[in-house]
C-alpha cells in the first residue's frame, strides 16, 4: 500500500514563496510583472507575524508552506539534507535555484524560462519533492520524496534531457554541488 501524497491536479497556476536569501524586492516585482503569484519571505515573516523575522526556522518554513500549498523557491542548497526529515512528512514542493549572488533580473528571467515546466512538475508530480532550476531555466534533478525514503542514503529520481535515472545520494549531491549546464 502507498501512503504517498498525491500531486495537486488543479488548473490554479502554484503560488511561489521566495525565501529570505531570494527575496529581494527587484525579483519580486519582476516576478509578479509576469503574472507569478508571489509571497515574499519578508512580506510574510513580519515583525508583527513572528518576534525576529530574521530567525524564522527553515523547518516552520517548510510547514508552512506545505500548509498552504506553496511551492517554496530558495538558494539554499543543502535544505534538502539539512531538514529531511521535515521535507519527507510535508507535502511541499521545492525548487532550488544555484545561487543567491546573481541578479535578481537573472533569476527573474530563469523562472520565467522556467515558468511552464515549473508548473507542470507541481501539477504532475507527488509532493514532496526537490527540484532544482539552472540559471536557463532548466528544471532538472527532481527527487521526490517518499515515506520509504531515509536520508541520505536513499536513491534520488534524475531527471536530465528527459531521460529517468536512479542514481545514488552521493552522486546526486555531487551533481547538485556542481549544476547542471
């Protein structure tokens, strides 16, 4: 038996949530000219919400945006080894872009790029899941999470010029350190 979450199959394009080491206000704005449904960490974590904005646990992150059905867009690389265990009993969608030190007209233009197949792997695909989205827009490695999965060990679901590889955590964490071309 299965006890895996379900894709969301629904025609509403997903409302992004940009984390703190994204969230600057150029890429908001960006994002939102081109009709992206956006919250931005800090328009979110206010000082009237939570005591310290700056503090906010990723793990609450997490739990709230799977709570609200909101796929979580960060630079944070590691978030998926770093918080397994609260990614695996959410039902999240994550998407990891290389680095925080472009600008944000760069990450602005790659989602964007990456807009169709972005919304495509949210309505296709089980959460939670990981993903990431290269400076071109790219969405590649997707590695979705199952109750069965155990960190780090696990197998990782490869997705690369659409062809479907299992391959190992290590290598998989490898081939994310690096980013795909």
């Amino acid at each position: 038996m299965t006890t895996s979450r379900r894709a969301q199959h629904n025609d509403e394009p997903p409302h992004l949530f940009i984390d703190r080491n994204l969230s600057d206000n150029e890429l908001i704005l960006a994002l939102r000219a081109f009709e992206f449904t956006v919250t931005s960490y800090y328009d979110y974590y206010t000082p009237e919400r939570v005591p310290d904005p700056q503090l906010v646990p990723d793990e609450d992150i997490i739990a709230e945006c799977s709570a609200k059905k909101w796929v979580l867009v960060t630079a944070d690389r590691d978030l998926e080894y770093r918080h397994f265990a609260a990614i695996k009993k959410s039902s999240i969608s994550i998407f990891i872009v290389p680095d925080n030190c472009s600008k944000p007209t760069r990450w602005a233009k790659s989602l964007l790029d990456a807009q169709a197949e972005l919304y495509r792997t949210v309505k296709n695909y089980r959460q939670p899941f990981v993903a990431r989205i290269n400076a071109s827009g790219k969405v590649y490695q997707l590695r979705c999470i199952t109750f069965a999965d155990s960190a780090p060990k696990d197998c990782a679901l490869l997705i690369n010029d659409g062809k479907t590889d299992h391959i190992s955590a290590k290598k998989f964490r490898k081939a994310a350190s690096k980013g795909a071309a």
